[in-house]
C-alpha cells in the first residue's frame, strides 16, 4: 500500500504542473487576443465574448482571470512595462540605476528601456485615454496608471537628485516632471507612430533632451580642479 501512494505522488505534481502550465498558456492567449482586438476594433466595440472565442477560452476564464475588460487592459499594460527581456524592464532599470555612478550613462538606459518598453504599453496608455473620454472605469484606470507613471518617474529623479546629479536650478518635483513628460505615450505616438522615427532615434532623442534638462554641462577641458 505505501509503494502504491508514493507511486502517485508524481503523477499529481505532473498533473498540478500541466494545469498551471495550461493556465500560463490561457493567460498569455486571452492577452494577446485582448490586445490585437482592442487596437483593431477600439474598447467599446470589443466584447468578452469575441475575446473568448478569439483566445479560444470560455467567458467565464476570463472574467475569472481578469475580472473583465478593465482588468484586460491593465493586465495588458503591465506586461507592455516589463518589456521583452526575461527580467522585466523596471528592475533592470533599478539595477542599472544602482551600480552606475555615471547619470549619463543612467540616463541613457533609460533611453534604450524606452524603446523597447514604449512600442508595448504606449499603444495600451494611448487606447485608456481614449477609452476614458466615455466609460467611468477606464477613466479611473487612467488616473490610477497616470498615477503609478508619475510615482516611478519621481522615483527615477530621486536616484538622480540624491546622489547630487541635478542641476541646483531644478527641484525634484521638476526633475519628475521632465521624466514623466519624455516617457508619455503622446511622445511616441507623436514621433514614432505619426512621423515614422526609429526607435533608436527616439531613445536617443529621451536621453539627450534629460540630460539638457536635468544635469550640469559637461565641464570644458581644463577647468576642473587642480
């Protein structure tokens, strides 16, 4: 009788590890579909119901996974944020920020962080403001990811006003407000979707304009201390 249970222990762990894997692949599906259709179609004309059979899932999966089309979005946006790399593109940004003593160089990974994370959440921010001119949920969606944008990019100031590299002239509230400023969805749509940029220009074009708003100038040769 004990050889017999201990038999079947790994055939529930196999079967707990399909299911989890089914949902993961269910998950990623309804995410997909969610978002080509709300890009295609716009968010009022886009039903649970065309989602479902557009990721091959039932309705009920859906609400259960994500409690409805606000939820979808949100669940979109966040994993526009995390970029395509294995390890999402915040904490790489955190890192990056934390080992590097050079703002410039921090700067500039912001830059390149935003061409590859604003191609996947900007058209998602671009559809809920959109979206928020009438319907009260996506409305208050709005306000709560203009509000996690706005804490990261004070957050982001704070590790460069710190540490001493911000212009005396420039408070953090500016400092914030200049990130946040060069990481709206309205920049990119601007000069990548309407005026065909490449995304290398465009990154390149964020780290320039912070480092002119926010850091001293470079000191000219000769004039640092002796």
């Amino acid at each position: 009788m004990e050889r017999n249970a201990s038999l079947v222990k790994p055939k529930r762990s196999y079967d707990s590890s399909r299911r989890q894997q089914q949902a993961l692949r269910n998950r990623a599906n309804v995410l997909e579909a969610a978002q080509r259709l709300f890009l295609t179609d716009g968010y009022a004309a886009t039903t649970i119901t065309a989602l479902a059979e557009a990721a091959n899932v039932s309705v009920e999966t859906i609400y259960k996974a994500f409690g409805g089309k606000r939820g979808l979005v949100r669940a979109i946006w966040e994993r526009g944020l995390a970029g395509s790399g294995p390890i999402p593109a915040q904490y790489r940004s955190d890192e990056m920020s934390e080992l590097e003593a050079d703002p410039r160089k921090v700067i500039e990974n912001w830059g390149t962080l935003s061409t590859e994370v604003a191609p996947r959440a900007a058209p998602i921010l671009l559809l809920i403001r959109l979206a928020a001119a009438s319907d009260l949920e996506m409305a208050a969606l709005q306000q709560e990811v203009d509000q996690d944008r706005l804490a990261r990019m004070e957050r982001n100031a704070r590790t460069l006003y710190e540490r001493g590299h911000v212009r005396e002239s420039v408070s953090l509230e500016e400092a914030r407000d200049v990130l946040w400023a060069y990481s709206s969805p309205e920049l990119y749509d601007l000069l990548v979707l309407r005026q065909g940029w490449p995304l290398e220009r465009y990154g390149r074009f964020i780290a320039e304009g912070i480092i002119a708003a926010l850091l001293p100038p470079p000191r000219a040769p000769g004039t640092g201390q002796r």
